[in-house]
C-alpha cells in the first residue's frame, strides 16, 4: 500500500468513527431521557444498545490506529491485520447484541406484552430510526470505496439500531390492537443480525488465517503460468494470505528436471512478475523436478 492510500484509508476510520461516536453519544442521551420520562423498559434497553456501537466505533478507531502504521524490522508486511482483529471483535459484539435482541423479544412474546405510546419516546426513536440508516448507509460507502472491513462492519451495527429503532416505532404505534408484532418482528431482526455477524466473523478470519483460491483465482492463476511456461505441470499448494492491501501467494510448480536452475528461475521471475501485475499480488514460487518427465526422458 502507498503512502497516500493508506493516508486515506486512516482518514477514513477516523471520520467514521468520531462522527459515529458524536451521533451515538447524542442518541444514547436522548433515549436515556425519553425512556425514563416515558417510563419505557424498550426504549431504555435500545439507549444501552446505541451507547454499544460508540464502543465498536472506538475499537474502529483503535484499529486504524494500529493498523495502518507502515512495516518495519519486526513486522515486515505491515499492521493491516488488526483491521480484521478490529472487524472480529464488533461482529463479535453486533451478535451478543442480536442474542439479547433475541431474548427480549422472545420474553415479549411470551409474557404477552405490548408497548404503551407516548409521544416523547415517539419522536426520539424516530429521530433516531432515520439518523442511524443515514449513517449505516454512508458508513458502508466509505467502506467500500476505501475497502475496510471494519467500517462495513460498523455500519451494520448502525443499521441494526435503526431497525430497532423502527420496531419499537411499530410497536409504539400498533401495540395496543397487535401485542404480538413488537416480539415476532424483533425474533426476525435479530436472527438477521446474528447472521451478519457470522458472516462478518468468517470473512475476516479466512483473511487472518490464510486461504486457498477461489475456483476464479485458480483458474486465473493457471492461464498465467500456462502462457508462461506451457509444459509446466501440476500447479498445486496454492495458500494465499492477505494483509490488508497487500497479498502474499506461495505455490508450488512441477517443471522438467532437465531444465537448467538458470531457466527455471528466469521462469519463475516471469510468472511472478505476471501475477504481480495482473492480480497485483506478490507471489514466491517453489518448483519440484516433474517425475512423470524424468521417467519419459530415461526410456528415450
């Protein structure tokens, strides 16, 4: 990653984050006081849960900070990796926020209970309902133009105050004719948000872990080593390991032995440099002798 890329990069989880921790801060106070006027058990449980996501937006900013430190001695591929440490922990929280929505929502249904209106708790959870989808849907751009994991994980624990926001608006409005609604709507959205966050979880850790190709990948990296080095055979151990911008593939590749070390390196260094510029990863290639070839060229 350039210098100026990771600039805007750091520039971003910055913004987010303190724009997400003002607005949160102000939501968490607002709901705090409606709840208590209102005397409003849900609308004091959903204070606590925007207050939640400026705890995901410091641990944004706690990763940009890490992360995009440029390499050095001791870490030679750079600090990109705590972005996905960053993007676990808030899809960690996003789903103990989705396993207490659930609860709740299923203790509702249960014990039959209904929201009482009131128009102070009205206005504020609409306030909010409209303010955090604003804020889920531009933190999910920035995410995506700057390809940060952690942003997008942060704007789907904005969505998932604003969709709670909007159920206790449902509930508020309909409670007394459906007392079922507020409790079958929340069991929906919380098994929804338990779902991002398992998928959140999955991405980040095959990029901390490392991973093998996709079939596109592979398919990719065979027509590069075909166009390359035709009778090179058996493309195999292919692990990719990701940090952050920068790519790191190793594989191994089967040559004829009777190839000179000379040619088989200047082979290696074309398909490498191919890689490098076609998928813009840096690749580090192994090449074994080929013992089907070795066997052909010893019963000539």
């Amino acid at each position: 990653m350039n210098g100026e890329n990771r600039r805007g990069k750091m520039r971003a989880g910055v913004l987010e984050a303190t724009v997400s921790i003002v607005l949160n801060t102000f939501l968490f106070v607002a709901k705090l006081y409606a709840g208590i006027v209102s005397n409003s058990v849900a609308v004091l449980a959903d204070a606590f849960h925007t207050l939640s996501d400026s705890l995901t937006s410091v641990v944004v900013l706690i990763g940009v900070w890490i992360g995009f430190k440029p390499p050095d001695k001791e870490h030679p591929f750079g600090h990109q990796r705590v972005e996905q440490i960053a993007t676990v922990v808030i899809a960690t929280m996003l789903g103990i926020v989705g396993y207490e929505f659930f609860k709740q929502s299923l203790e509702k249904l249960l014990n039959r209970e209904s929201l009482t209106f009131s128009t102070i708790a009205l206005g504020v959870m609409a306030l909010s309902a409209v303010s955090k989808e604003l804020l889920a849907r531009w933190a999910e751009r920035l995410g995506g133009e700057y390809d940060m994991s952690s942003i997008r994980a942060d704007a789907w624990h904005h969505r998932s105050d604003a969709v709670a926001s909007l159920l206790i608006i449902i509930g508020l409005l309909v409670g007394d004719m459906y007392w079922w609604v507020d409790g079958v709507l929340g069991l929906a959205v919380s098994g929804l948000i338990i779902y991002l966050a398992w998928s959140l979880i999955k991405t980040a850790s095959n990029r901390l872990i490392g991973r093998a190709p996709s079939r596109a990948e592979e398919y990719e990296l065979r027509k590069i080593v075909s166009s390359i080095v035709p009778q090179a055979s058996d493309l195999h151990h292919i692990h990719i390991h990701e940090y952050g911008d920068h790519v790191e593939i190793t594989l191994h590749l089967r040559l004829d032995s009777k190839i000179t070390l000379e040619e088989a390196h200047r082979m290696a260094t074309l398909i490498e440099e191919a890689v490098k510029e076609k998928l813009g990863w840096e690749a580090t290639i192994h090449l074994e002798p080929d013992k089907k070839v070795d066997y052909e060229h010893s019963t000539d």
